[in-house]
C-alpha cells in the first residue's frame, strides 16, 4: 500500500504561492521523505485566522469553489515588528481558468479596522498583525480573504542565496544599498535580491514599480527552486520557509489548489489601483481614487463568484 502510494507521488508538488514559497519536486528513493518534510514544516508555519465576515458559507476547495489569499511582505528587522509593506490580493477561479491580482500601495490612506481611525494600510500590522491586516484589506476592497500567505521579506536573502541566486530583468539601472543594478537581464545574489525589492523613490514608477521588482524576485525563485535536485537544498528551503513564512492554508489545502486549480495560473489578469499622492499634516499618503476602488472590487467579486 505503501509503495502504490509513493509511485503515485513520485513526483512531490507543493506550491506555497508567495511571495517566497517554494515547494518542490522531485523524483527518486527520497521522495516520501520530503513529502514527510514538507508536511511538517507545513504544520509549523500555520496561523489560524477568523473567518471572513464577507463570507456566508464555507468555501469548498475539493468542489473548485473560487477562493482568494492575501501575500503579505512584511519587513520585519531586529527591534522592529514591522509593517506589511507589500500586499497582494488574489482570487482563484479554476472553472473560468483565472487568477484576478492586485497589488494595494503600502502609503494607501484608508480606516484601520480595529484601531478606530485612518491611516496607511501598511501600518495595520504594526499595530494588529495579521488579523488586523486582513480585516482592514476586506474593507477596503469590499472582499473576502480566505487564506493568508505572510513572508517576511528579509527571507528573501537567505532563499535566493540557497537557490545560488535569481535572474530578473532590470528595467533601468539605479544603485541603492551599496549595490549596482544595470539595466537588463541581471543575476542577483541574496543581498542584492533584498535591496532589489526594497528600493523605491528613485523608481519612475514609485511603489508600483518596487511591487513589480519584488515579483520578479519571487518568479525567479520559483524558476529556480523547480530546478533543485539536492536533498541538501530542499532541506535548507523547507528550513528558511519554517522560519520567515506563516499561513493559515493546510497541507491539504496546499495539495488540493495545486492540483485542481494550476490551469488558473495560465491567465493572470493584474489591476492597478490608481489614484493620487497626498500630503495631511505633512505626511504623505496615497489616496485610492473611487471609481478605480469600486471597478476592481467589481471584477474580483465576479471572479469569485460573488454579487456586485
């Protein structure tokens, strides 16, 4: 019985969306191992949440029902817990082969549900972690969050230099924390992936311009984490996962979007949320502008099967 079921899994797929999640591949003796491996480290990353008061009933994953996760990049360093300075919401359609995306400026100016007052969206986290932040993106996009994927962004040195490096493609040359990006095709190693993602005022395009720079990084290392074929590597990513990743999806759940929704990943419609850069008592603030908020809370509620 055993035996039957490692042929049938000869073969390990387990994707952690994010921004840095990287689940694996591999055939031969060591596969049930990290099977065995992955499950637990999946197991110690869980984070429950509440359930979506956007919700009236359960999602069910086996039925390919569509569902949405939020990717938060959290900038956690010594002595600081951080704010969620990236934020990425998606929702999943297997049946219409979809994945609507959208990324929400860290500056953006909106009520912090649970604190009693507005301010950026970012500094939800700092002040109610992962909860505070989901429920302050459910309001501001009139949606549900069903699954939550929170990286920290300071993994992404120790995740690419396991990997041996990434290669993304520089839309012009800048420097920025000691380092020097020409424009191009370019390899970076885990500290030059970091100031990659983080820069952001010599950027034209200013925060949309880091969002799109941080997935490069994380389409990279899913390029590259698809190549690994060491066991020693695998353990090392499972190790860096384990310590800067928290999710409330289970390895089952993991296991059962990989398999019946990956065809969604073939058409991935990305929304910008326009809008405008404000001051209020000197401090700078993004300002969503209406119509573009309420045209993108439209498509991603039609996309999970939602009324308008």
């Amino acid at each position: 019985m055993r035996a039957e079921k490692r042929k049938k899994k000869k073969k390990i797929l387990i994707t952690i969306i994010a921004l840095i999640a990287v689940f694996v591949f591999t055939t031969g003796g060591y596969a049930y191992y990290l099977w065995q491996k992955a499950a637990s480290t999946v197991a110690n990353i869980h984070q429950p949440i509440e359930k979506s008061k956007k919700r009236n009933s359960d999602i069910d994953i086996n039925n390919q029902d569509p569902f949405s996760v939020l990717i938060m990049g959290v900038d956690e360093r010594k002595n600081d817990k951080g704010r969620a300075d990236s934020l990425i919401y998606m929702t999943v359609n297997a049946k219409t082969k979809t994945t609507e995306m959208v990324s929400i400026p860290r500056d953006t100016y909106t009520e912090i549900i649970g604190r009693g007052k507005t301010d950026k969206i970012n500094h939800s986290y700092a002040f109610g972690g992962v909860q505070m932040t989901v429920d302050t993106v459910e309001n501001l996009l009139d949606v549900p969050v069903d699954y939550f994927i929170k990286v920290n962004m300071e993994s992404f040195r120790d995740t690419v230099d396991t990997l041996g490096g990434v290669k993304v493609n520089s839309k012009f040359a800048f420097n920025f924390e000691g380092h020097s990006f020409a424009k191009g095709n370019i390899t970076l190693n885990g500290d030059e992936a970091l100031a990659y993602t983080r820069m952001r005022k010599q950027d034209p395009n200013g925060d949309f311009g880091r969002q799109d720079r941080q997935r490069q990084v994380i389409e990279g290392i899913i390029n590259e984490g698809a190549s690994i074929s060491s066991v020693t590597k695998f353990s090392d990513m499972f190790n860096v996962i384990e310590k800067n990743v928290k999710t409330n999806l289970t390895f089952d759940d993991m296991w059962d979007i990989q398999s019946g929704y990956k065809d969604a990943r073939s058409n991935i419609i990305q929304h910008q949320l326009k809008g405008n850069g404000t001051k209020i008592n000197g401090i700078y603030y993004y300002k969503v502008d209406d119509s573009s908020l309420s045209g993108i809370t439209a498509k991603l509620k039609q996309n999970l099967d939602l009324k308008k």
